[in-house]
C-alpha cells in the first residue's frame, strides 16, 4: 500500500483551557467553536481566538454540564438555546425538576424526515395529471413543473403579508426572557417562517440526565415530555442508567440510545435500547405545521407577556413621581384643617375656575414643585404614556394579530381531523382561546384611546400648571404670561384634574388584581360561553362609575388567563404525541473493563414494507488501550414499530498502539486516532465490512479478536499520519462531515492537545471520506 497520507492543516487555535476545561466541541458547518469551563461562562469564538458570543449565569449553583451544536446545558436542570445573533439564551427548557439532584449529563440533535416523503407528493400529483400540458402542447413534452396545490395552500405563511413586530424596550421586563425580544437580531432569529422546502423535516433535541431521565422536544422547543428506561428484571432502585450515547437516520423515527449503568456494580454495562417516536412515522402531514405554529405561538406568548410587563412598568412610572407631589400637598392640607376634607385636586380645580390660590397650594406650587418638579413631572408623564402607547401600538397589537391568525390556523387542523385522528386538542379548546384574543385586543384599543386622550389632557394641565407656577413666583403678570394664559384650554385642564389626576381611568386594566378576584373572574369566565361579551358588560360597567366590575379587563389578568388556556392546548398536544413512543427490545452489553471512549453510528435498508435498522457502537476501556470493541445490533422497524433485534460483536485488537479516540465518519467508516511508533495516526476501519468477522453476540461471552501488528495495521487499513513537530499530543477527537452551508468546508478532524490549549482542525482528504 502506497505511504499514509499526511494531514493538512485548516486552523490551528491556542485556547486558554479556563475558558473550556476539556469541554470543547467544533461548529459542524462554519469555523466556529464552542466552550466552557466548569464554571457558569460559555464562549463562542473563532479560530483566530476572536470571541463571537459570552454567555454567563447569574446562580451560585448553575454550570455548564453538556454541549451540543445543532447540526445542519446548564447544572440548573435547564437546557438553554443560544442563537449566534444573540448571546442571551432565546430558549429555555427546564429538564430536570427544579430543587432535585439531577443534572444534565448529555444532549443529542437529529433530524428526522415524516411519513410522507416531498418526492412522493410530486410523483402522485405528476401521476393524476398525466397527459395534461400546463404550457399548452397538446403532447405533453416540455412540462414544466407540478406543484402539489393543496400542500401549497397548507404552508402558505399569511403572517409574512404583516409588518415585522418590533423589539421590545430593554427595560420593564424581568423574568428569563427580559432582554430575549429586545433586539431585532434575536426576533429574527425567532421568527423564522416555514419553508416549504423544510415542511418534512422534524428537528429532534435529546435530553439525558444523571438520574436516568430523557427529555424529549422538537422544533427547538416544543417538549414531548420525560421518559425513563428500565431494564426489564430490574427493580430501578439498585440500577440508575445514564444516556451515554445517541444514533439515528432521517429516514427512519426509531433511535437508538446508548445508556450506561452508573452504579457501581454495573460499571462495565451498557445497553442499546430502540426508541419509537412513532407519531413522527404515522403523523399527518399537517405535523410539521402543527409544531411550527404552536412553537411560534408559545414564542409570542412569551413576548406578549413581556410586553405586558412593560406595559405596566411605563403606567407605573406615569403614577409613582406625581403621586408623591400629590401625597405632599394632601398630607399639608390635611394638616392645615382649614378647608375641610378638600384635597389638592379640590383646590387645583378651584385655582382654574377663579384664579384664586391658596397659600399652602401657592407654598408647595412655587417653593417644592417649582421649576423643576414641574419637569420632572412633565418627563415622567408624558414619557411613560408615550412608552405606552408605543408599547401597545408596536408590539402589545400587533403580536395579538400574529396570535390571532395562528389560531385561525389550528382551529382549522381541529376541524379537519375532528375525531379522525388524535391531535391532542379540540376546536372548542382553540375558540376558547381566540375569545381571550378578542378581550385581549379589545382592551388593548381601549388603553390605546385613553392613553392618547390623557397625552392630550395631561399636556393642558402641564402647560397650565407651569403658567401657575411662573404667575405665582412672579411679582407682575408680565406680556408673556398674559399671552401663554390667553392660548390655554382650561376645559381640557379641568377634564384632567377632574378624570385622570387622582385616579387615571387605565387603573382599570393595568392595576395588579387580587388572588381571590382573579379566582372569582376566571371561574366565572370558564362558565361564560363567552368571555367578550362578559368582559364587554365589566367594561361598561366601569365607564358609568360602578364599583362592583370584577377585574376582568386587567390586562396582566388575561394575558395570564391566555397563557393558562393556550399551555392546556400545548399539553394537549405532547400528551397526544407522548403516547406514541415506546422503547424496543435492548441490547445487553457487558464490557471486559471500565468504559474509556464510546461513539455510535446508524445505518438503514430500506425493503418493500419493513427497513432494517443497524446501530454499530464502538468502545474502548481502560483495560485494554489498544483494542476496538464494535457491537452491531440489528433492528427490523414495521410502521415505526421496531421488533426483535439480533446483536453481533467483533474486537478487533491493533497491537502495539494506543487507542487515543474512536469517531465514526458517514456510515462506512470508523476513524480510529491512535499512537504507534512514537507517531500519531488516524486509522479509516471499515466497520460494516463481514471481514471484521461478526460473531451471534451473547451477553457475557467475549469475542476472539481480531489481532493485527502495526504492520499489518498500516497495510490493510488506509491511514493518515497527523503533524507532531511541536509535539503536539492529542487526547479528544471530533469528526465533521463535508459542508456547503456558509461557503465549502471538507470534511474534518478536529483535536485537543493534552494540554488543552491546543485546538487543530485538519482537512481530511477526498479519497479517504
């Protein structure tokens, strides 16, 4: 064979190792890389050591346990998604109950293709329509094209004829999402509409923690729930298995997951273990549009409520600097006693109809209000009214309308499966919640018309009360004055004293209710048949000054209501899908030592009704550094069901070298990096070849290895030599297949340095991928 081919270098990074702590991994499509510490920072940054993204936590007990790129988590039990447009986590999935033990030990990304295939679409419709010319030659040749028109109109996205929802001011929020909407980067990175091209696509993210739990959820967020696998025979108290390991193919809905026994008595087991995730294989084709508008809209809910929240941050801070004025003068007129039970707006009323003051008004109007209270006022006012109507106008709307039309969308998948199919919800349950909508947007209107109306008001009264205040702290009325008294609207000062001073009209929908009225209003509007219309009479009820309204019209109360009704339909939903996926037959494998390195790969053959599934896992254990342990488990799946499945082993021994990692590339091949003759090497091991000598395997009975010398090493397998001269020493692999995403990248190898500071990435040459 001729000599092994050396590898070229792509990059080469000097990486500061308390930054990434061993926990390091290389973008699949871009030069990027990913690491952090065992402390709560985590880092982006390229290969010339340019940070891209710095994302720290804020809690004593939170660090970063796992990591993970999404092809094409944190210690708190949350899984947070980071977008490279945004350094805040624009996801977060809590995995792990909150005050357990538990912590996230590994997670897995897959794409899976649904039932129905883009290709057989086309073909149906091409079929229908044979013998028709779309161009008008009556024989048909030159055709062009054949959409399928129904599946068209299905992914037809009506939301994108709308103007693009605003970010949200960085101040008012709280909460994990306070600054997730804030710029218009991150809300393009959330607001993505569906592509046509990707309607068939079903993104999988797997959660594994360390006391045994998987998390299951797909398109980024949308969560299936939390599944436990148990060994048949085992009672699960003396047994705890880790998700070690995950495999699949986009064409086929069953996974493999690998789990490790963690207990000390089973250290050297690990079992391979088909997942169904069944509703993905039998799903309807609405089921990519189902979960990307239920994940769009849990999105906006999220950003209605943090709109809401600053909703009541602006009026808030309309009332919190005028009250204390207020407060002031009430407290000093109230101690005077001279005139009764007379309070400043009393006196102020007084001062517009007269022009007579009183000297306790005049004192507090000339000496504490002054000039500069006055501003202060004025500033605080009209800016956050401003903020408001903003806030209502941009963002609070505009989003009901997004939310609006997506309901619009799955009350219409509620009526066209009806009982047919077990969606998880039902259309009452989606009427139910665009009636929320309705109330939602009509307070919305109403708080938009009073705010404009008290900015119209509120800049009378200010202008007035300036003009009081110079006319008061002035000896004479000069020729300026008299002018400025001249082009006042009184009558707007007096509505404004009278209406908004004391008590504003919007308390009425951003006032924070009461648990006991929010109990009372919600039965009650679960009862009503419709909630508008009993919102609708609380309204008019309040507008002719009675006092027995319920709360109804509270703004944070019904964007709570709506969440509440909308997370019934989300539950709905995983419930639906969570019933269809089970776990198959397992696959016992008892290791002859401690597990050092473990990668696993999926390949499929498809027959007429059935397809073959084979999951190869390659290990290698501490005991024996220079041996490759490969079990291929072979798994016959029927309509997304999988059946028995039948296990082989083969060891194949490589004497006198040291096994450094083990990464399978594309479903062919095994790349072993090993050390051999004071050299560094990369062995390409065909693992699917029958050569290997697969053997029945039975658990507990050690295969004969396969030994080979490193002559023989060196002829029979092809190899590449990795540069040492610096004495560069690598101890951590990873394999990146070819890209074409953002510009071409080949296919690569990427190693850690003992050191962990140097991180190589190599081009791997066509040949030997």
């Amino acid at each position: 064979m001729a000599e092994p081919v050396k590898l070229q270098a792509m990059s080469d990074a000097v990486l500061d190792p308390k930054i990434h702590d061993g926990m390091l991994t290389y973008n699949p499509t871009i030069e990027l890389f990913a690491g952090a510490a065992g402390s709560k920072t985590l880092q982006i940054w390229r290969s010339n050591g340019q940070v891209v993204v710095k994302s720290s936590q804020r809690g004593e007990k939170e660090s970063v346990q796992a990591l993970r790129w999404k092809p094409n988590g944190w210690s708190d039990g949350c899984v947070r998604l980071l977008g490279l447009e945004n350094s805040k986590a624009i996801h977060q999935i809590p995995v792990c109950e909150s005050g357990s033990s538990g912590a996230i030990t590994y997670i897995g990304w897959a794409q899976n293709l649904t039932g129905r295939r883009p290709s057989q679409a086309t073909e149906s419709v091409t079929a229908a329509l044979q013998g028709l010319s779309l161009n008008g030659d009556s024989d048909g040749s030159d055709r062009k094209e054949v959409l399928d028109l129904p599946r068209e109109l299905r992914f037809l996205e009506t939301e994108t004829a709308l103007p693009k929802i605003s970010p949200l001011p960085a101040s008012g929020g709280s909460g994990d999402d306070m600054y997730v909407f804030t710029t218009r980067a991150s809300l393009e990175f959330l607001f993505r509409p569906l592509s046509s091209g990707s309607s068939d696509e079903v993104d999988v993210m797997i959660v594994g923690s360390n006391d045994g739990h998987i998390h299951l959820s797909i398109y980024d967020s949308f969560v299936i729930g939390t599944f436990r696998f148990k060994p048949s025979g085992s009672s699960g108290d003396n047994v705890t298995l880790k998700l070690a390991a995950h495999a699949s193919h986009p064409r086929l809905s069953t996974h493999s997951l690998i789990f490790q026994s963690t207990t000390k008595s089973h250290q050297h087991v690990l079992y391979v273990v088909p997942w169904d995730l069944t509703f993905i294989h039998s799903s309807p084709e609405n089921l990519s549009l189902l979960a990307f508008k239920t994940t769009t809209l849990q999105k906006l809910l999220r950003y209605v409520k943090q709109a809401q929240m600053r909703m009541l941050y602006e009026w808030q801070a309309t009332r919190e600097l005028p009250s204390k004025f207020l407060n002031s003068i009430n407290e000093t007129l109230k101690e005077a006693g001279t005139y009764g039970e007379m309070d400043i707006g009393q006196a102020l009323y007084h001062s517009v109809v007269t022009g007579h003051t009183f000297p306790e008004v005049k004192e507090w109007l000339v000496d504490q209000l002054a000039e500069r209270g006055h501003k202060r006022w004025d500033k605080a006012v009209v800016s956050g009214l401003e903020g408001l109507r903003g806030l209502i106008h941009e963002n609070f709307l505009p989003s009901l309308e997004r939310i609006a039309l997506i309901l619009s969308r799955l009350l219409g998948i509620a009526r066209f499966h009806d009982s047919e199919n077990d969606i998880g919800f039902t259309a009452a349950q989606v009427t139910k919640v665009m009636d929320i909508v309705s109330c939602l947007m009509l307070v919305g209107n109403k708080i938009l018309l009073l705010v404009m109306e008290e900015l119209e008001l509120f800049h009378s009264f200010s202008t007035w009360l300036r003009f009081e205040i110079d006319r008061l702290a002035s000896s004479t009325i000069s020729e300026e004055l008299s002018e400025k008294e001249a082009t006042m609207e009184h009558g707007k000062t007096l509505a404004y004293i009278q209406q908004y001073m004391k008590a504003s009209p919007l308390r009425a929908y951003l006032s924070n209710a009461s648990a006991d009225d929010s109990g009372r209003d919600r039965q009650q509007a679960e009862d009503a048949s419709s909630v508008l219309e009993m919102l609708d009479k609380q309204i008019q009820s309040q507008e002719l000054g009675r006092t027995e309204g319920g709360i109804l019209p509270q703004v944070e109360f019904l964007v709570t209501y709506l969440v509440d009704k909308a997370s019934a339909v989300f539950n709905g939903i995983a419930e639906a899908e969570r019933r269809s996926v089970r776990f198959g037959q397992p696959t016992k494998i008892e290791l002859p030592g401690r597990l050092c390195k473990l990668d696993v790969s999926m390949s499929i053959t498809e027959h007429e009704n059935t397809i073959e599934s084979t999951t190869f896992t390659a290990v290698t254990t501490d005991g024996q550094p220079s041996d490759v342990h490969i079990y291929r488990t072979e798994v016959s799946v029927l309509n997304g069901i999988s059946g028995a499945n039948k296990a082989f082993y083969s060891c194949l021994s490589l004497q006198d070298t040291t096994i450094l990692d083990i990464k399978f590339l594309h479903g062919d091949s095994l790349l072993a990096l090993v050390s051999v003759n004071d050299s560094l090497r990369i062995i390409r091991i065909p693992h699917q070849s029958a050569e290997l000598g697969y053997a029945k395997h039975i658990a507990g009975q050690p295969a004969v290895p396969h030994v080979l010398s490193v002559d023989q090493v060196t002829s029979v397998f092809p190899n590449m030599t990795v540069p040492i001269e610096d004495g560069f020493a690598p101890v951590q692999m990873e394999i990146r297949g070819a890209s074409r995403q953002r510009g071409h990248l080949p296919a690569r190898v990427c190693l850690l340095g003992q050191d962990r500071q140097h991180y190589r990435v190599f081009s791997l040459p066509g040949k030997f991928v």
